[in-house]
C-alpha cells in the first residue's frame, strides 16, 4: 500500500517552454503532498506543501509564478515549471502523507528528471 | 530556523565493516525519521523514533534517538552491497507535517 506515482519520469525541454509533472497516490488519498527538489548529491528542498482544494504553501526563496502547483483531487498533484530555463534542471520528487496518519512519514514517488536544453 | 545537521557526508567501508550516520537537532524533536535513498532512486521511509532514548533495530539497522531527544543515530552492522545509497534522517518541520532533511550519509562499499 501507498504507492505514489510520478509522471514522467524524464523530460527534456527547450528554454522559454513549460513542463507539467504529475504526481498521484496510487491506492489512497492524499490530502496533502509535499514537492521537492534534489540537486546532485545534496539533499532534499522542500518547495512547496500542497493541500487539496487550497492553494499551495510554498517555501521561502520558491518562485510561485514560476512553479505553480495544482491539487485538485485527493489523488493527483501537478507542479507545471514555467519558462524553463537551463538553471531549473533538476530532480523534482514528490511525496504525499496517509490521511489521518499521526506520524510524519512520507511515502514518495519515483521523481522526475527535468532537464532544460 | 530549523535545522537538521547530519555527518560524515560519506563514509567508506569494505564490504563487511560497519557504518554509522549521525544527526543533530538544535531543538528538541517530537520525532525523528530516517530515509534510505538509492542511487538513483527516491527516499524510502525506514523508521520514525519517538520517545526519548529509544532504541530499534531492524535486521543489521540499529536506530537511536538521543535522551534529549536532539541527536540521533543509525548503525549498519557487517554492510552488504545492499546497503549502498544515502541514508537521511528529518526531524519535523513547522507545521502542515513538513519535514526538515538531514544533508545525508553517502555509504560507498569499497571495490
């Protein structure tokens, strides 16, 4: 149980275009999703928390406009990077939390490598 | 703000020798979690401590949290192959269950 997809899982862009990611839990619903960011050998940045029916909260220094995130339904999650540019190259994971679920433990989908040309 | 700080950033070992990853909070953590990620891969949730001074192990993984409940430890005893990827630990973060991430503990096997 709790499997979270990502899709997809690379994708090469050209300068100046968007790229949509998503992100769904496969076999229960999630309220809230976190989106983060992995360079090379570094550790997680968390980007944003996004809860279902609300806006996102983003975190400090995370460009909103630029990286919009859509939580439209308890089991789906999109973060759409916006006139991507070579420095938005990365690994974007998402992961998502058990409802009701007390711990904080994250189950995360496979991340997507973005790379922008 | 919060932070997470976790060392060595890598360790070496030869296949056999233990290994042990180290975390530190400078504040009091309600929890603490620990992460195993692949290369090439995403995070895996391992374990969540929570009361003071607890110790679990699972198979060869022996997790601590300190009696301040500020530090924390995970030791492998006797590595395999398998055990090779990044090993994070994160504490809680200010609110919505947010965590915050350890730098990670990259376990290379030695050839």
């Amino acid at each position: 149980g709790a499997v979270v997809s990502q899709h997809p899982s690379r994708v090469i862009c050209k300068s100046g275009t968007s790229v949509k990611i998503e992100c769904r839990s496969l076999d229960f619903q999630a309220t809230t999703m976190f989106w983060y960011r992995q360079f090379p050998k570094q550790s997680l940045m968390l980007m944003a928390t996004s809860n279902e029916g609300s806006k996102a909260t983003y975190e400090q220094g995370v460009e909103k406009d630029k990286f919009l995130i859509n939580h439209a339904s308890l089991t789906l999650s999109t973060l759409t990077v916006t006139s991507a540019h070579p420095e938005d190259s990365s690994f974007y994971i998402c992961s998502a939390r058990l409802p009701g679920q007390l711990s904080y433990e994250q189950y995360f989908g496979p991340g997507t490598r973005l790379t922008v040309t | 703000g919060q932070q997470v700080m976790q060392i060595p950033q890598y360790q070496h070992v030869q296949e056999g020798e233990d290994f042990t990853t180290y975390c530190n909070s400078s504040t009091t953590l309600s929890n603490i979690q620990w992460y195993k990620q692949r290369p090439g891969g995403h995070p895996v949730f391992l374990i969540q401590l929570v009361k003071s001074g607890e110790v679990k192990k699972q198979k060869r993984l022996t997790f601590q949290f300190g009696e301040a409940k500020k530090n924390s430890s995970l030791h492998i005893t006797a590595t395999q192959t398998t055990d090779v990827g990044t090993y994070f630990c994160a504490g809680p973060g200010d609110s919505n269950y947010q965590l915050i991430w350890g730098a990670g503990t990259k376990l290379i096997i030695k050839p």
